[in-house]
C-alpha cells in the first residue's frame, strides 16, 4: 500500500498464509453439517470464548442480528448502550428484522454502568414491552476503542440476571479488549450467554465473525441464520482463513495497540487536535479538529490527499485504526502530515 490504510482494521488483507490454507482447505456442504474446516473454526472458536457451540457467520452485523432474534421474541425490549454499533452501525436490523424495541442507556465512552442499566429496567407493566436482553459493546467502537473492565462485566451480568435478561456481548474486537485487560478472552465471556467477534478486523481474515454460547442457543440460531440466507456451502474455503486468524494472528495485536499509544501520543503534541488519551486504550484513535474551525470531512480529504486515510465522525470528529499494515514508520509519516493540514488552518 502506498497510503497509510487507518479507515478501520476492516481493511486488512489475508496473510500470505491464510492464501495457502484456503487453497488446500477441505471442504463440504456447511447447510450439511458436512465442511470439516468450518467445523474445526467453530471448535476453535468456541474454545476461545470458553462457549459450547460456535457458528461461522458472513459479519459482524448478521451475528448480532442472529444473537438479537435468539435472545428476544418480537416486541421485546433489549437494552443497548446509546452509541452502540448494533444501534447505531446495523442499519436498525434489530427492529426492522428482529422486532425488537431498544432501550438505550448513556454511557461515558460506551462503558454501561450498572446502576444505569439497572434504572432503566422497568418493572413488569401491562403498558411495556417486556426486556428480554441487555447488550455490551467490549471494546467500544464509537466510545474509541475504550474496555469495559471485568468487574463492571460481572457487574452487569449480576443486574441483567436480577431481572431474568439474557447478555449479549458485541466483542467484534475482542481480542483487543482481553489484550488491555491482560486477561484471557474466556475471562470476560464467561459474564454473558453469547458473544459475536470478528475473524475480518485486526485477525485480518478476508471474511466472517463468530457467534458463540450455549449449544441450545446456537443451534436456534443456526436456524436463524438460514433464515436470513446465512446458509453457506464449501465456507471451509473462508473458515481456512479463519483458522490462521485465531491460531497465528491474536498475538500481533499488541502491535496495534503500541502504535495507536504513539499515535495519540503524537497527536496530543500538534496544535489545534484535541484529544483525551485517557480513551486510547486499544487500536482505536478518535481525535477532533474544532479548534481549528474546520469539519472532519474537510479535514479528513486533505489528509487522504497526503497519503492518509481516516473516517470522520462528524461534525469535527476523526478516527484512526490501527491495524497490520501500519508501523511504526507509518505512524510517524501520518503524524507528519496531520502537522502538515493543521498548519494550514493555523495561518
Ligand atoms: N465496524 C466497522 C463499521 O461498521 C463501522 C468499523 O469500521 O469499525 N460490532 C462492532 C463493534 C464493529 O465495530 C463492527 C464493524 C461490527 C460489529 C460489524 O461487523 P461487520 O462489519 O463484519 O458487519
């Protein structure tokens, strides 16, 4: 690449290795039960998050769709942080396909605490749709990146279980999450009864999530995801990546991490950019240029025109993610250009 790639880690390209392994991957009808590859995925997957059953999934968006329709019946409630990806990035499929009706709860940074969530339960009346499932967000994408530590997760899990709610966790990154906190990934899923995560972010597989919990959820879900048209045949091609991803590529995130540190590090030194490194936590980077007097967009499409791609958050919000493809040069060479856009609206 001759640009620095900090759209998303979405934009990571498979290694060499997973190449190799879904050439030779042996296949078969996944609608079956029959691809071996995928199989073997789902068993690595599960293990991961200390889960009975896995299922492979195309995306991030359809396994927490799928963990919405399992968890709740139509006209449910399910309690979701206000900035949440499944409410905010999922294009409403949690009430156009699931019939659900959310419930959102502020969070500092997308990190719930408990005493919110546990006001905003309402007590059974006749007038409220019933609340079926609390959903978290670890890391959290919007909040930059930022963990929910294990103590507010059993936390959460004590209030959701106080009023028979089912917990989802959307841990798309993680890996990242149990990085920060120096912990094995089982340790935070152990507090919920499903977990989606992604194969095709800082894993850098080319496609697909996992969706994990017990085996009866799983194989509801399973149900669900044909459902919707999830039914994948010779996947084993795609899982292949999968498996390199969850083998090979969990421990090279701590790269992304030291990197988006300087990153923000880098940034807090340039005038005009605000931001708060107390949220710099994982691979995420989330700036703002209102000191400047100019807007993200703005902003963001000089930076591409100096090599450097971001996403804005609008309407003076930026963010970078760190993700293989960027080092330690690549860091020091996006810093210099920041410099160089914010020197022009210094003048
Ligand atoms: N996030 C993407 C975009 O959709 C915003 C990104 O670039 O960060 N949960 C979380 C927390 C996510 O960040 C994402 C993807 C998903 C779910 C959905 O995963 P996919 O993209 O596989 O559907």
């Amino acid at each position: 690449m001759d640009f620095i790639e900090m759209r998303s880690d979405t934009l990571t390209l498979p290694t060499d290795e997973m190449r190799n392994e879904m050439r030779s991957a042996e296949v078969g009808d996944d609608v079956y039960g029959e691809d071996p590859t995928v199989r073997r995925l789902e068993e690595l997957a599960a293990a991961k998050v200390g889960k009975e059953a896995a299922m492979f999934v195309p995306s991030g968006t359809m396994g927490n769709l799928l963990a919405v329709m399992t968890h709740c019946r139509h006209g449910d409630e399910i309690l979701l942080e206000s900035e949440c990806h499944i409410y905010y990035y999922e294009v409403g499929g949690l009430s156009a396909v699931a019939g659900v009706v959310p419930r959102l709860v502020r969070a500092a940074h997308g990190v719930l605490d408990p005493g919110d969530v546990r006001a905003a339960i309402r007590e059974e009346n006749i007038h409220y749709a019933p609340a079926a499932c609390l959903a978290i967000e670890n890391t959290h994408n919007r909040g930059g990146g930022t963990v929910t530590p294990i103590t507010t997760m059993a936390a959460l899990r004590q209030v959701a279980d106080a009023y028979g709610l089912g917990v989802h966790l959307d841990g798309a990154r993680i890996f990242n999450a149990a990085l920060a906190l120096g912990v094995d990934a089982s340790e935070i899923t152990r507090h919920v009864d499903s977990v989606m995560f992604c194969l095709s972010k800082g894993l850098s597989a080319p496609v697909g999530s996992i969706l994990a919990g017990s085996a009866a959820f799983i194989k509801v879900a399973r149900k669900h995801r044909k459902m919707l048209g999830g039914g994948m045949r010779q996947a084993g091609v795609l899982a292949a990546a999968g498996v390199v991803a969850l083998e090979k590529m969990v421990g090279r995130l701590a790269d992304d991490h030291a990197n988006a540190r300087s990153l923000g590090l880098g940034l807090a030194q340039i005038p005009g950019i605000a931001i708060d490194l107390s949220t710099v936590q994982t691979n995420i980077v989330m700036f703002d240029v209102s000191a400047l007097k100019v807007s993200a967009s703005q902003f963001a499409s000089e930076l591409a025109l100096e090599g450097v791609r971001v996403t804005t958050r609008p309407p003076f919000g930026i963010r970078a993610v760190l993700n293989r493809h960027v080092d330690p040069d690549g860091v020091r060479r996006a810093l210099a250009a920041v410099a160089t856009v914010c020197s022009r609206y210094r003048r």
